[in-house]
C-alpha cells in the first residue's frame, strides 16, 4: 500500500511538471504567433522569430529589406505619420495650400514627410526644416509608405563635430584621409566597435565611433536657402547655377551624362556646362586640368571643386554661399552639400 501511495504521489508530481512545462509551451507560442503577425505581410525575407527591438533584428534586416517595426515609441525612421514623395524629379513644397502659394522648399522624388493634415488634395506636412503644404497627387501614405520607407532607408553616419578625420585603416596612427564637417552624413558600410567603416563619394574609409551617431534616415525636404546661390554674380553665372540645380534629387549613374536619367560627378558638370557651349572631358581628374587655378576663397558661384582621398576623384560646381551641387553618390544622387564637407584639392575657374 505505501509503495502504491508513493507511485501515486509520483505519478501527480509528474503530471504537474508536464502541465507546468505545456502552459509555458503555449504562453511563448502565443507570444511568438503574436510577434510575428505583428510583422506579417510586412516583409517576406525575415523567417525566424525575433524581438523586434532587439540588437539580432538590426542585423538580420541589415543585408536585406530593413522591416519598420518602430523605435519603441510608435514612429516609423522617427515619423509619426509618413508620406513618400512620388514624383518625376523634384516637389515643390508652398507656403499656402494653393498652385499659385509661395515656394518654401523642395524634396525629392522618395522623400519622406510627416503628414499633419490633408484638406481638398493637399496635405499639410513637415519635413526637414520645411513646413508647409504639398499636392496629394505626389504623395502615398498608409502602409504603401512605410513598404516603400523599408526600401528607401539607409544606414548612415552623422559627423557630430567639425573636422571628423576619416583614416585609411581603424587606427589613430593611420593616415588621415579626408576631414568632414558637422552634419555631414556618411554612408555606413560596417560598424567595427570603437570605429565605423564609411563610404563617401566612392572612398571608403573609418571614422571614430565616438564623433558619429549611427542611424537608419530616409531623405527629407531643403529649404530655398539651402538651393540659393547668392547675388552679385555675372548673368551666366547665376544662369548655369540656377540650371543645374534644378536636377536636384535626379539619379547618380556611374559612366552616365544624363542630367535627368542619370550621371556620375564628372558627367553631370560635362553636361551643364556643355549647355552653355563649353565643352569639358568626362573625368574629373582631366577637368581639374582644364581652366585656371583659383584658390578656394577666390571662388564664384560656377567654379568647380575638386575633391579625394589623396588624389582627384570626385568634382562639383561651386554655387555661392559655401555651397556645391554635384552628382554624389547613388544614395543620394544629384544634391547641395557644403562645399567644405571634406577638404577640397583643388578650385578651378572655367568661366571668365
């Protein structure tokens, strides 16, 4: 009898634990089954079961379509409610809600807003330092827009100081290749702990953990002055300026001269150049030769800058107030940056 009472006690001992352990199953099932229809029909390429605000989510997504789960605070790359631009170049962003309302800004074809509002097909939104209103017919918003933000995004490296070195290996020791200055978004290739693998214009090379933050971003609007090129210049001055900025936001494409399909740095100064009836070669190294040399606080809007890591391999057109236009890379495409956004080798003057 007390044999048989102890194999019942036994027996009761291991039920619990089976029933213990089974309910425990069925919680993390639950769980998983609800982390995962959170993301489902979202993106098809992340097959494992992951929390999704964990360090394993950020890289798995990171070589492939990055799914925007959020931040944790309900924002999608830190908007609330995102509108992508759909547009043939680049959408004018007004004053008032109105074809004919003042011009405060421009965005590209792909970039990102904050919806606030929408009344009579346009909408109300934010974007960078911009606010203002943009027609409805260029925008999508929903779920469309955040697939269409998961295949725009990048990861990049913001300089947080002036003068950010970027070395030829991860070493203090290491030859300093090019300086940055505030602001200036690198695109990230690998982060490497204490160092962080960057990529700009085509030269790759690393930067201090410690004076960039890292981030996932999708391009915002620019405001008029950061388009503006200034007064007080010649006529073909202003004229070849005002002409090549207005392929801002249209592709880069390595060998191209196309100011609207696509070109590389050299072919897109080839072509706006080439529309005032100067003709120049397609290579930035043999452009630098052509001309005279200037240096850089001698420079007008429509000189070139020459830029590299030691040698010149990249250009862009001078535009007035310590900015350039120029074809950049195939991130970003044809953009305004500050023409001291790295050390520039060499200022050309071409127009008399």
């Amino acid at each position: 009898m007390r044999r048989n009472n102890i194999i019942r006690a036994f027996s009761v001992v291991c039920c619990g634990v089976m029933l213990i352990g089974f309910c425990y199953d069925q919680h993390e099932e639950s769980a998983v089954s609800s982390a995962a229809s959170s993301t489902a029909g979202i993106s098809s390429v992340i097959s494992v079961d992951v929390d999704a605000d964990s360090e394993a989510y950020a890289l798995l997504t990171s070589e492939s379509d990055v799914v925007a789960t959020g931040t944790g605070d309900g924002t999608v790359y830190g908007y609330t409610n995102i509108g992508i631009v759909q547009v043939d170049g680049n959408l004018n962003i007004r004053k008032e809600a109105s074809e004919n309302g003042e011009i405060v800004g421009k965005i590209k074809n792909g970039g990102a807003v904050e919806v606030l509002d929408t009344a009579d097909n346009w909408v109300h939104i934010t974007s960078g330092e911009v606010e203002g209103y943009v027609s409805a017919d260029y925008l999508v918003t929903g779920d469309t827009a955040v697939e269409l933000a998961n295949q725009l995004v990048a990861y990049v490296a913001t300089a947080t100081g002036d003068g950010l070195r970027i070395r030829k290996e991860p070493s203090t020791d290491s030859e300093i290749i090019i300086n940055v200055s505030t602001g200036e978004k690198l695109d990230v290739v690998e982060e490497l702990g204490d160092w962080v693998k960057v990529s700009i214009d085509g030269d790759e090379g690393y930067v201090s953990a410690e004076y960039v933050t890292c981030d996932w971003e999708l391009e915002d609007a620019m405001t008029l002055e950061e388009v503006n090129f200034g007064a007080g210049v010649s006529g073909t001055r202003a004229s070849l300026c005002s002409f090549a900025i207005q392929f801002v936001g249209n592709p880069y494409v390595w060998g191209g001269t196309s100011l609207t399909k696509g070109a590389d740095c050299s072919g897109f100064v080839l072509s706006v150049f080439a529309n005032y009836g100067i003709y120049l070669p397609h290579s930035s190294r043999a452009q630098a030769n052509c001309g005279t040399k200037i240096s850089a606080s001698e420079a007008q809007p429509g000189d070139l800058f020459f830029y590299g890591s030691g040698s010149i391999s990249h250009v862009a057109i001078y535009i007035g107030n310590g900015q350039i236009v120029h074809a950049s890379n195939k991130r970003t495409g044809i953009k305004i940056s500050s023409a001291y956004y790295r050390n520039p080798l060499k200022v050309v003057r071409i127009l008399n």
